[in-house]
C-alpha cells in the first residue's frame, strides 16, 4: 500500500519544486502551448529491483516518458506494461529508501531504467454545482475508498496513435466513459492544464485536464450507474456510486488537480 500522506512525501522530496504549495507534484510543463510527441520503435526493458512477479487480470501495453523536452515542449514515449509500474513505481514503499540512497531528496531521474515511468492522465470535470469527484471503489490499487478526480488511468499504449490527442486526450476520454459514463459530445470542452512528476509513485508523470458538462446532478447520476453496472459485470468496479460534497477527504490526485485549475 502506498503511504498517500502529503507531508510525508513533501519531506521525502524536499529539494524538488512542488507545482503549488502542500501539492506533492513537481510541474513539468504547464498545460497552455501544444505537446509535441515523439515514439520509440523498441519497447521498454525494465531493469528491475524486486523479485515480484503480480498476478493481473489484465497487462495492457501502455506509454512510458523517456524523456520531456521543454525547450520544444515534446515528450518521448515507448511502449512498457502495466506490469513494470507494479513492479516498480507501484512499489515505491519498498524502493524509496533505496532512491533516497542515491538521489537524496529529489525524484529519480527518467533515465532511471528500474522505474517504468507510465504516463497517467487524471481530469476533473466541473457541472454547473461545481466539480465532479466521485469516490474510488474500495479495492482499487491506488487511492482506494478516497473522493478522486472524475476520472484517471495509465495511458495506453496504440500503434495507431501519434499525437497529443490521438494519444492522451482520447485516454482520458476512454477512461470518462469507462469510470463515469461520461461520453466525450458530454462535454463542453476538455483541455490539459498541467503536466507533473508525483512524489507517491518517485516521480511518475502525470497530465492533469479540466472539463465542462451542462448535465444535471440526475443526468450524472445516470450515467454514472450504468457505468458502474457495466463494471460490475465485468468483475472491476472502478467508483462508487458516490460523490464528494466538500473537500475534506480528496485524494493527494485529486486536491493537485483541483490547485491547478483553481490557482
């Protein structure tokens, strides 16, 4: 289980630059200007450091940062698995120490090849009642039981895709409506706003987005039931039929996401 204790992990890497203050993200780029993405032709090796082997359900291929640019403002992916993050970025409670060793207070470098890396992306969609954070299912990995962003999920990895949006906005479109139902002619819009390293997984990149629905309070709830009927019936619930009235009890994903679009 990962320590999602914001002090804690703010002390751990006390020497980066956190996005905002008490946010445990470091900002690679801000979201205002065009991404330009390059592909690698060879699939990632992990080098790894724990004799783990996980059992999943599922190993999708997903999309791992080589390298960010920001002079050009271009990432470098390559295919990894899902698998690698478990092994090492996922596992960062048994590796901290470990990195610490070596990097002190500041996050691996990406050219760490024993950390996978994964590109998440996270969105918070705003309604016409304010922001939408549906509650995490609790068997969840990371963030269970926890109010959380509209939605997130690890990039996946498509051979067919080569730009920003074929890459990641059709992601966190995909995984709107596979957690909450939302379709994509839902929104008014869908914009990143941030491109971060968080500290709970050593580093692990992040793009974070914000959105906009005209739908009723009823109309998410609808959608979001369906949603979670259909995940139900595939064996992996994703979110609870459940939504965040304050902001007391956000997960360390969610308050960024929220900091970066309200700041």
């Amino acid at each position: 289980m990962l320590r999602d204790d914001s002090a804690w992990l703010l002390e751990c890497y006390r020497e980066e630059r956190t996005v905002r203050p008490g946010i445990p993200y470091m900002e690679l780029a801000d979201g205002g200007a065009p991404f330009g993405v390059v592909k690698l032709a060879d699939p990632f090796r992990l080098q790894p450091v724990l004799d783990l082997e996980p059992k999943l359900d599922f190993n999708e291929a997903v999309t791992r940062l080589v390298a960010y640019d920001s002079a050009t403002r271009s990432l470098t992916v390559q295919k990894s698995f899902y698998s690698d993050g478990v092994k090492s970025n996922y596992a960062m409670e048994r590796l901290r120490g470990l990195f610490q060793a070596e990097y002190g207070y500041r996050l691996p470098p990406l050219s760490d090849a024993r950390l996978s890396n994964g590109i998440g992306t996270a969105v918070v969609v705003f309604t016409p009642e304010g922001p939408y954070l549906p509650r995490r299912a609790r068997g969840q990995a990371v963030f269970p039981k926890g109010y959380h962003c509209t939605a997130s999920g690890e990039v996946v990895w498509l051979d067919h895709a080569h730009t920003f949006d074929e890459i990641f906005t059709a992601n966190i479109l995909r995984e709107l409506e596979e957690e909450v139902g939302l379709a994509a002619e839902d929104l008014d819009w869908i914009q990143p706003v941030s491109f971060c390293r968080e500290f709970l997984r050593g580093g692990k990149p992040q793009f974070f987005f914000q959105g906009y629905t005209r739908l009723s309070a009823g109309q998410l709830r609808e959608r979001r039931q369906a949603a979670i009927a259909r995940q139900l019936a595939n064996g992996r619930q994703e979110v609870e039929d459940d939504v965040a009235t304050d902001f007391s009890d956000l997960t360390v994903e969610a308050a960024a996401n929220l900091a970066l679009i309200v700041s």
